[in-house]
C-alpha cells in the first residue's frame, strides 16, 4: 500500500433533509415496508452527516423537503455534475419520478448549464467522476437504474469519455452502492458486484484500486464520500474504514442506520455540485 500524503480539496454538496423519509414502498432489496423507520433518529444522523461535512470545510446546500417523496433525502440520485454542467436525472419509479424537478430548479436558479435528460439515469447513485484519472473519466453504472443509453447521453452533454460498467447483484443496484471516489484518481470497489467485463474493465483502468469485499459492501462502505483525504462512511463499515486507512487516508465513520433502511447510506444521501 502507498503511502502518499492525500491532500483534500474543499468541495460543495448538496442534501435533503429526512423530514418525510419512510419505507412506504419497496424498490430494492433492502427496502422492508414492515419496518417502521425512527424519523427523529434519522433526521439527528442526517444532521451529523451535514455537520461532519461542513466541520471539514466543506460548504452544504440543502434542498427543500417535499412531502409526498420520501426518498428525498438520497439526493445523490437527482442529477450529476461535472465542470458546472449538470445532467438532469429521469428515475427509473413512478415513485421516485417528481425528485427530479426539485433538483432541476436548485440547478436553474444557479450559475449551472442544466441540460434535461431523454434516458432513464438516477444522477450520482450511477455516475461517478474522477478529474484527475485520463484527463476526467466518468464511470457509469447500468443493469437495475440508469439505462446504458444514458450513458452515451451523458458523454455527450458533459464532455468527458464515460466507462459502462454492468452491475449485476440486486443488493448493488446503484453504481455507488459498489464503487467510490477516494479522491481525483483512485477508486475503491467491490468486483463481484460487477459483469466479468466490467471488473476486467476495472482492473485494467484502476490497477492500484481498494479492492472491498461483499460484507464491506453490505456495510454500505463503499457508500462513501471522500474529499480526497478523509473518507466519510457508515459506522458500520468498520473493516472497510481500516482499508482505507491502510491506504493513507483517514476513515470517518457516522452512524446512518436508517437511510440504510431506504437502502442507502452517506453518498446517496451527498450530492456533489462540481462547478
Ligand atoms: N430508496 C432509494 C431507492 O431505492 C435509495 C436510493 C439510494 N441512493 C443511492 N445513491 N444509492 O431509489
């Protein structure tokens, strides 16, 4: 493992607070309709989450709540960012489907080129970005949300060469479930959540990548937001905060045990607005 000083840059998120969050439907594995969800204790997480990012330096936009959309609150799947334009998500459930209008208007107010999207994707649940790997690669993920046709839409609104990497287990639907950005050009994931292409895709572009197992990824570590030094994840993940310290950056765990109720953890909850 290397040991190179990671050097964090300041970063802008967006998020949405809890206030209507519930499981009232279910549309992925970890969604149990039966389970009732503790709304103060989810909202004190949210808060500590937004807390730990803003005590890093960090500066958080919030978005206003919608009664009526309780998956708000994962609002890395309203859009995706990249050199101040924005691609629009167009979620895959009814359910979902008004999201995308809140974060469309938070772009238009703002210094952003939004572009509407025509394809089916859900934002950064299923793009990642990573500046300083080939010039600015986006890595994308298709098989249970977005649909590969939106790949090649994003390529072509934001510019960047976008890599289609084929999810494959149900428990893994969004890319980010499976794959994080620890800073500019290094990644971690866990492989088997991926086609045998798509790990040899992988392994080929990231060779020096953190390499998770399943119970890391059942952890929701791989759910994690990084500013390029200090590596922000659920609580839970506690081998895969050892890992990335092993690999020099310093794990800040924060416990998010009810978006894991939603299915979901501290990056579906974190959108990045990279101007
Ligand atoms: N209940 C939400 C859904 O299934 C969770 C979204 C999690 N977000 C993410 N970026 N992975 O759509």
């Amino acid at each position: 493992m290397s040991h190179t000083e990671r050097l964090p840059r300041n970063r802008t998120y967006l998020m949405c607070p809890p206030d209507h969050f519930t499981v009232e439907y279910a549309i992925n594995p970890w969604m149990d309709t039966t389970v009732a969800v503790d709304a103060g204790l989810a909202l004190k997480q949210w808060q500590i989450l937004r807390e730990t990012l803003t005590g890093l330096g960090h500066e958080v936009h919030v978005l206003d709540p919608q009664p009526g959309l309780p998956d708000m609150v994962y609002a890395a799947n309203g859009a995706f960012s990249v050199d101040g334009t924005v691609y629009g998500a167009l979620f895959r459930h009814p359910q979902r489907a008004a999201e995308a209008t809140h974060h469309a208007l938070f772009y238009r107010d703002g210094a952003w080129t939004f572009i509407d999207p025509a394809q089916v994707n859900e934002g950064e649940g299923d793009f990642a970005y990573l500046p300083g790997a080939y010039g600015g690669l986006i890595l994308a993920g298709h098989g249970f949300r977005t649909e590969s046709s939106a790949h090649a839409e994003a390529q072509e609104i934001l510019g960047k060469p976008v890599i289609s990497l084929r999810l494959v287990d149900p428990a893994f639907y969004h890319l980010d479930t499976a794959l994080a950005a620890l800073d500019d050009r290094h990644i971690t994931y866990y492989p088997e959540a991926f086609s045998p292409a798509s790990q040899r895709i992988l392994a080929q572009l990231f060779p020096d990548a953190v390499i998770a197992d399943r119970a890391d990824a059942e952890a929701f570590g791989l759910n994690l937001v990084s500013d390029g030094r200090h590596v922000v994840l659920n609580a839970e993940a506690t081998a895969m905060a050892a890992k990335v310290e092993a690999a020099g950056y310093i794990p800040i765990p924060v416990e998010l045990s009810e978006l894991k109720r939603g299915g979901g953890s501290v990056k579906c909850a974190v959108a990045e607005l990279r101007l």
